[in-house]
C-alpha cells in the first residue's frame, strides 16, 4: 500500500522485462499461438518465459520492500 513500494516494484519489474525482452517474446508465442503455429519446442520456451518472469516478480519484490525509515509512517488518510 505504501506508495513508494509500489513505484520502486513496478520500476525494477519494468526493467526486468525489458532487461529479457519479455514483451517481445510474449507477441511472439502469442502470433504463433494465435495463427496455429504452436509446436512442442514452443511450450518450453513458454515455461522458461514463465518461470524468467517469475524470478523477475521475486527479485522486484525483495529489492523493493522496507528499505524506508518508519519514522514518518505513510497513510492514504493524511
């Protein structure tokens, strides 16, 4: 809920998947899906895709968590 959690986690997942180029292989294995093209090799390239975007999730997550002072707690009411 913390507002700079949530921008700190969504900066580093955005450079994880540009880092891996995610989003041009998503399109990929979505156009073979979509056009009937999708072959055995393709579903482990799927699950390499998935387990990469993952691992991507954890490492934001754990980069992006407490590293702010409690002095001044955050609230959405103030």
């Amino acid at each position: 809920m913390d507002p700079r959690i949530v921008d700190a986690y969504t900066t580093s997942l955005s450079e994880q998947i540009k880092y891996h180029k995610l989003d041009e292989k998503v399109k990929t294995m979505l156009s073979k899906a979509q056009d009937g093209k999708w072959y055995g090799t393709d579903t482990a390239t799927y699950k390499s895709m998935d387990k990469i975007l993952t691992e991507a999730m954890l490492h934001s997550e754990r980069t992006s968590t407490r590293k702010f002072s409690d002095t001044f707690t955050w609230s959405h009411l103030h």
